[in-house]
C-alpha cells in the first residue's frame, strides 16, 4: 500500500478558543470543524513553548525545544542563525524516505540561507524566514529598535521574490493548492502548511471581514484573519479531494501559542480586554506558562486510518506528532531520538497518555504537568506581568482555568514536582541546551 502523505497546517498566535469546534461564539470555521468531524478533536493538547521558535523545534523535532537547540524567540534580521544542522526534523526524515518535502509560509527557525528550510530537508520553500510580516509588502519591520532596517522577507528556496499587494494568507495557499496539483500521484508528500495569521500585523481583505458585520471592528478583524485561514484549509482539503487522495492523506490543525496580548494587536489593558484572540476558558496567553499560552486546538484527520469524529481528552504534546506520523506512515522514530512519544496506541486502543510528567521551560518560568496535577513556577499570564504565586498548583481535573492556587494544601505534593521540574531543567543546562 502507498504510503499516506502528510499535511501539517500550523497557526501563530491562534486561542483554544478560537475555533467553532472549540467553542467560538464569533469566530465560523467550518472546513477546519470538517476535518475536526473527519478526524479526532484533542482537548489536551500542549504546544512545547509558549512562544513561536521553540514551539515549531518541538513540532519538526520532536523534542523539547532547549533540546533542539531553540529555547527563545528568533531575531529576524538577515544572517540570524537557527535550528543546528545536525537536528533531525520531519522533512529530513520523510525525503531519507521517499517523500517529497515542501513548506509554505512561516520558517522563524533561522533567518539565514544556511538555516533555512532547504537546509533542513524541504525540497521546496516559499515563504518568511522571520517571526511576522507584513500581509501585502511582506515587510519585516519588528526589530528596529535595536537598530534592524526594515527588510523584505519573501523567499522561493533561496532566491528572494516579490509579489507585493498579495495577502499572505491567499498566497501560502495558492501555493500549496499548486503543489499538490502537480506532484505525480504515484509519490507521497509531506507539506507543511506554515500560516502566519491571525499574528500581527492585523490585516485581512474587505471580503472576509463582511462576514462579521456584527462584530465590533477589532473582532471582527481577527475573525477575518482566521475566516481566511478556514478558507484556505477548505482550498487544500479540496484539492486532496479531487486528487482522489484526501482518505490516504493524514493532516493535522493545530497552531504554535496561545493569543497574544502584545500592543501591535492594537489593543492593551487589563486582563479583562478582548486582546484579538481567545484562550477560552483557560488562564494566560502567549508567553505564558498557563494553559492559555500553551493549551492549543490540535486535529488529526486520516480517513483510511482511524475514524473520525472522535474527542481525545489524553494529555499530549506538540513533540509527539513526529514520533507519531512517522508510525503512521511505517518508518521507524527511534534513529532520530524523538523526546516525544507515538500517540497511535492513544488513538487506536483507547490507551492512557504515554507521558507521565510534562515540562515547560521559559524565561524564568518552569511548569510540569502530571496527571490532574499542574504545577506552574514564576507564572507570568502574558509577556510582562506576572501572576500573583510563585507557586501555583492546579488540580486541572476540577480547575482547568487555573483560577485557584491549591499549593497549601498539597505541600509534599508541591515540594515534589518543583524539584521534579527543576531537576529537569538542570538536566537541560547539563546537556548544554540553550536558554
């Protein structure tokens, strides 16, 4: 039997909650709730970071970001270095096995030729090497304070393109439509699908914004923003659709972090403020250690392989997918020394979690999940502030939003995962992994 392709659609910036089949009450995404129907819907799915560099190492990886290598945010100017060329990712292993390999859209893993995506075992690469650009000049302009120039960030491999006044979105879909419309059926694929929205800056064309005429202007903004995403999915679904190859094809929805509460979301304030993007129920938003900067939406769509409309409520990680696809698609994880596990006994026999603790490490915060359990240590909710414990236990069986500290009543059980996850962290430091 041929082996399944692979579609990988990854979001920046995009809420637990931003999604009607998580829940929305404003944004309308039914090409991604399809797939959802199609597929299996996670409800405990974790990014690896709660920013976007680390978070995309632990996707291609499969391991903690410090131990790929990526434990920050990437700079963007021209020349910036990124994921080690001695890291497996997903392209390398799926080209070493017959698959061709092409990415569309955001890289953030290196701003340099010798750290871009072709270097890192995508046959073919359009798109930004940097964190965000603007939608129609595909400018970056984002690091001028520290005396970076604006500069042009639109690549085909290595060779810089133009093609200015084109939405971005619409673009990595035209050319992932493409894509798939000219690859011979006889080869499999593995296509990642890159999406910068809904990230700043916040553009989206006049026709997606009519959708909303409900809303306000700043939501319905950001419900434009994703509209095109939804779009863009149902193009490429589509597409998989008339190849005859969409029930061999697996795909997977899910996005790098939480929502950002960051001013060039043009909105800041209080915790109370609608910032642009929603993390539902859940406490905290990009850059932090609570669920909201790291519980994401995650699908897993294969229709000849599992069925679909199935919830998955296991605790699993951003890390897993590699050692997961590569099962799902007979090649064999263990060369590349994932820190993620197969999630297939999950999916087919109904098992438990692999994952016995979790952990998370940003800036001065650390977290560790384990069972009901979630301890968070120097919790910021958002880039600047910080929570209020430097301690907080979560029993996230009775408290998923983490709105209630319970450390004082579970001192040794405290005392324990601390020390489990600042032992982990040494361990990082020991390895020579980067902060």
């Amino acid at each position: 039997m041929k082996r399944p392709n692979i579609i990988i659609f990854y979001c920046d910036d995009l809420g637990y909650g931003d999604l009607g089949c998580y829940g929305s009450d404003v944004v309308r995404t039914p090409h991604v709730d399809r797939l959802a129907d199609d597929g299996i819907r996670f409800t405990n799915w974790y990014s690896n970071s709660p920013v976007c560099s680390p978070s995309r190492a632990s996707l291609l990886t499969g391991k903690y970001p410090a131990r790929a290598g990526i434990s920050h945010i990437l700079g963007g100017k021209r020349g910036t270095a990124g994921l080690p060329l001695e890291q497996p990712t997903l392209a390398k292993a799926f080209k070493e096995n017959g698959y061709r390999t092409a990415l569309f859209g955001k890289w953030h893993l290196g701003a340099s030729a010798e750290h871009g995506p072709n270097a890192h075992g995508f046959d073919e690469f359009f798109g930004f090497r940097a964190g965000c650009i603007d939608y129609y000049s595909h400018i970056f302009y984002w690091e001028q304070a520290a005396g970076v120039n604006p500069v042009h960030d639109l690549w085909h491999n290595e060779t810089e393109v133009w093609e200015n006044g084109q939405y971005m979105t619409e673009l990595i879909t035209g050319k992932s439509v493409d894509y798939i419309e000219a690859l011979p059926d006889e080869q499999p694929f593995f296509l990642y699908v890159a999406y910068n929205a809904p990230h700043y800056p916040m553009h989206a064309p006049k026709q997606y914004e009519a959708r909303y005429p409900e809303l306000p202007w700043d939501r319905k903004l950001m419900a434009a923003m994703i509209s095109a995403v939804d779009d863009g999915v149902g193009d490429i679904v589509g597409t998989l659709k008339r190849k005859g190859i969409y029930e061999n094809t697996i795909i997977f929805f899910s996005s790098d972090n939480g929502p950002s509460t960051e001013s060039r979301n043009w909105l800041d304030g209080t915790e109370d403020l609608y910032y642009g993007g929603s993390a539902g129920r859940f406490r905290g938003h990009k850059a932090s250690l609570f669920d909201g900067g790291i519980r994401e939406p995650a699908i897993l769509c294969y229709p000849s392989g599992f069925a679909g409309g199935q919830v998955q409520d296991e605790v699993c990680a951003m890390m897993d997918l590699f050692p997961t696809l590569l099962e799902l698609s007979g090649i064999s994880s263990e060369p590349f020394e994932p820190d993620g596990k197969s999630l297939c006994s999950t999916i087919r026999e109904a098992a438990p979690s692999p994952h016995r603790q979790l952990f998370w490490e940003y800036g001065d915060q650390l977290a560790v999940r384990e069972g009901r359990w979630k301890l968070v240590i120097n919790g910021k909710l958002d880039f600047n502030r910080k929570a209020a414990d430097t301690l907080h236990l979560s029993d996230m069986e009775r408290d998923q939003g983490e709105r209630f500290n319970v450390a004082g009543q579970y001192p040794e059980l405290v005392q324990r995962l601390e020390e489990d996850a600042q032992g982990w962290y040494q361990s990082l430091l020991k390895e020579g992994g980067n902060r």
